[in-house]
C-alpha cells in the first residue's frame, strides 16, 4: 500500500486489522479494541440495509442536444443549410423582416440593393418564393430579428478572420469586399448608420490598400456596387463621396433636346446674379437640365412599364446615382446672403426631387428630413425672397421648390411653413391652384407626384383664408 496515494489510503480505511484466532500476546481483547470491532461490523450492516437514493447523481458524458423535428425549427434556419457564406443573407433577412413594416409604414423603405438579388441565394428566394416570405412572416418579428442579428455577426466573424491573412491578396479579395458591403447594407436596412459608417470607413481602407478603385476595374458588378453604395451614403450622411466616380461606367446618355424652355435659359439668368460662375454652379445647372430631361424619361416608362417601372432599381439608379454623385461632389455656397445661395437651393431641390424618385423605388435607407430644413431655411431667407420680387423668371422655381419641400417635410410646422409661403405668392398674384400647378409643371415632375397635389391644394385654399 502506498501512503501516498489516496486512493490506497481510502481503501485501506474501511479496513479493521485483528487477529481472527486469538488475542494478541494471549490476553483478552480490551474494551477498545472490542469497541471498534462492533462499530465496524455495524458500519458494514447499515450500508448493506441502506436504502439507495431517490435521486441518483449519476455524471454521464454530455450528448449533444437533439435536433429539432423540422415542424418546430425556425424557417430561416431550415433555409440556411443552402446559404454558405452567403455575403448578402444577413441583409437579405432583414429586409424579410421588415417587409410588412415598410407596407404599413411609408416612411420606412425596404431599401432595395439590386446586385444582392443577383449574387444571394436567399435575396433571389426571397423574390422567386412566396413560401419563403410566408414561412418569415409566421415567426415573431423579435426572433427573426435575433436570427438575422446572430447571422450578421458570423459575416462579420468571418471578414475579421481573412483580413488577418497575411497574404494581402487573400485578405482584401473581391468576396471580402463583398461582405463588407453586405454588412453596409444590413446597416442601412436596420437603420444602425453608425455602424454603416465604421464598415464604410473600413472598406476605403480596404480598396485603397489594393491601390484604389481602378484596381477592381476586371470586376464591373463590384465597382458598380461600391459606387452604389457609396452614393448612398453620401446622401445618407450629407458629405462628399468617398470613391471617384469609375471611369468605365457605362451610364447611359442623356439628352437635352427635350429640355424645358425654363432650364435651357436658367445659365444666362444665373449669370446676372453671379457673373464668376464657377464650374459646381455650372455642375448645378447642367444636373437640372439632365433631371428634366430624366422626368421625360420615366413619364414615357411610366406609360409602357406602369407601376412595374418603380421595381426597375438598375434602370432607375444608373440614371439617377450619377446626378446625384456631381451634386454632392462639391461643397455648398459658404456665402448665406448672397444671390448666389439660390443655386445652393436648386442644388437641394434636385437631391430632393432625386430622393423622391428613389423613395418611390424603395431604394433610400433614410429620410429627406435634412434636405428639407435647409432648403426650406433658405427660401425663408431674404436673398431669395428678394430674387424672387425682382424677377417673375424665378417664382417657377420658388413654387416648385416649396412644393418638393411641403410633400416631403417630416415635421408639420415645416409643412405648414411652405404651403403658407405658396398660399402668400398665390394672394400676392390673385392666381388660384390652378396657376400655381401651371408654373411649376414647368419643371421636372412626374405623374407619381400628383398623389398628393389634392391634399395640397385643400390645406394651401385653407391658409389663404387665414393669411
């Protein structure tokens, strides 16, 4: 028996050592040693007579957990065996979600991005199989939620793990960048744009380790992406691109010989207000003149598509992202009470005309608000109410610009404050809605705007009888 050892040790104490045949040195046993005999030998019956536990604490090997019957597993997960390191499903389950929400709420957009149709197994479900936006809308939104959250985190997991490559290629390759845009589009769709910001910031890192965007120039789809997406936060965060616009982008002509009379002779009028026209001016005027001509564009595609066309984002977005792109490539007037800040206006106006086509097309994760209060604070200034008393050439634009700021404003005071502005200019003239629709058709439209002309007019009538 080894002392050490404890086991031994244990063993060797339920054992009682006595001499079976006789007492030792031939004397009769002592009360103690009698004593412990006795205990022992009960010791030794009371186990033999106990009772096993009720309760039995037996350590067995952990098993893992059973798989769930498939009547009882969550829809999304069923689905996501077929993803695989899908960069867009976390975007793609979102957008899901808040499919319902964004119907009941016209505030909220699904912000469509078209090229994760393209490249996501789930989004392309999502579009080609009823059964799969039933089988979402059966669940909790809560736990879908969760489930496209815990989703995101694996991409993000992921993305962490090749960036520590140290083979760079590997690390920064296109299905890398791809899942970094994955992750700017769950941002946008569940409104976290701080943390879009981070991964934006994160991707100009990426692409100018690679040696800046010309250096994806074999792969078309992912620089049409990234110009996407950075035009997009560009008009999310108000600043200037990150990216420069792709030299081979194939953006379709436009042109000008549709223009509107009031357009074609905007330059020389502005050349009055400002003789040293710099070429962003010139960038602001020559953008309302491609609007025009755009509205001309989707009126006639409004007639053959119908409805079908605001499902056409492609179509729509390589129209309108590179307008939007000169007009947020260049910073504002900094000179507030000059006449110059009217081109600062028209250049708001034409990013609020193209938000509402884009809102109209479910692809703009955000609200106009921003837009909305400073365009609306510079026509309440006194520079442009001037302009506008000196010359009628310019009430078109006033009227058409506090028309886009009244059925896009958040707040209704800024609501009331732009219909009571056109409600004044219709007194000031004796002109009736009739009038005010005459001028401002003069500029780019569509007729997805007229829904709200009727609340207009009746909330304009009942300011004039006030003012």
């Amino acid at each position: 028996m080894d002392p050490e050892n404890p086991v031994d040790s244990e063993s060797s104490s339920n054992l009682l050592f006595i001499n079976s045949t006789e007492s030792a040195r031939g004397k009769p046993r002592d009360a103690q040693t009698k004593r412990q005999i006795r205990q022992h030998v009960m010791r030794d019956i009371g186990k033999a007579r106990r009772k096993p536990p009720r309760n039995p604490q037996v350590k067995l090997r952990p098993l893992p957990p059973p798989g769930r019957p498939f009547w009882d597993q969550h829809p999304l997960a069923v689905l996501e065996v077929s993803w695989g390191m899908d960069a867009f499903a976390a975007y793609g389950l979102a957008l899901a979600v808040s499919w319902d929400k964004s119907l009941r709420d016209s505030c909220k957009s699904h912000f469509w991005f078209p090229f994760a149709f393209k490249n996501s197994s789930f989004c392309h479900k999502l579009l080609t199989a009823p059964e799969v936006r039933d089988a979402v809308r059966s669940q909790t939104m809560e736990r879908s939620i969760n489930f496209a959250l815990a989703r995101s985190m694996e991409i993000i997991s992921c993305i962490e793990r090749t960036l520590r490559n140290p083979d760079i290629k590997l690390a920064l390759a296109n299905n890398v960048i791809r899942g970094v845009m994955g992750c700017i589009c769950y941002n946008y769709i569940v409104a976290d744009l701080d943390q879009a910001r981070v991964h934006l910031n994160g991707l100009k890192l990426m692409i100018a380790n690679r040696g800046g965007i010309e250096s994806l120039s074999d792969d078309y789809d992912l620089v049409l992406m990234i110009f996407w997406i950075d035009t997009i936060a560009s008009l999310l965060f108000e600043q200037r691109p990150r990216f420069p616009m792709p030299s081979r982008l194939l953006i379709p002509p436009i042109t000008h010989h549709d223009s509107p009379e009031i357009l074609t002779n905007l330059p020389f009028h502005l050349s009055t207000l400002c003789p040293n026209l710099n070429a962003h001016q010139l960038c602001v005027v020559s953008a309302l003149r491609d609007i025009g001509s755009l509205a001309e564009t989707v009126q006639s595609k409004l007639a053959t598509w119908g409805e079908d066309l605001w499902k056409q984002e492609i179509f729509l977005g390589t129209r309108l992202n590179p307008i939007a792109y000169r007009l947020l490539d260049a910073p504002p007037n900094p000179h507030p009470d000059t006449p110059c800040m009217f081109i600062e206006a028209l250049r708001l106006g034409a990013l609020l005309w193209i938000l509402r086509v884009k809102h109209m097309a479910q692809a703009y994760p955000g609200t106009p608000g921003k837009y909305v209060t400073r365009l609306l604070r510079l026509l309440q200034g006194r520079s442009i109410k001037g302009l506008v008393s000196a010359s009628n050439y310019f009430i078109p634009f006033q009227l058409w610009l506090l028309l886009l700021c009244a059925s896009m404003a958040e707040v209704a005071h800024e609501r009331a404050d732009a219909l009571e502005m056109v409600a004044r200019t219709m007194n000031e003239y004796g002109w009736g809605w009739e009038e005010v629709m005459a001028n401002v058709n003069q500029l780019p439209r569509i007729t997805g705007f007229e829904a709200d002309a009727p609340s207009l007019a009746a909330e304009v009538q009942l300011l004039r009888n006030l003012i």
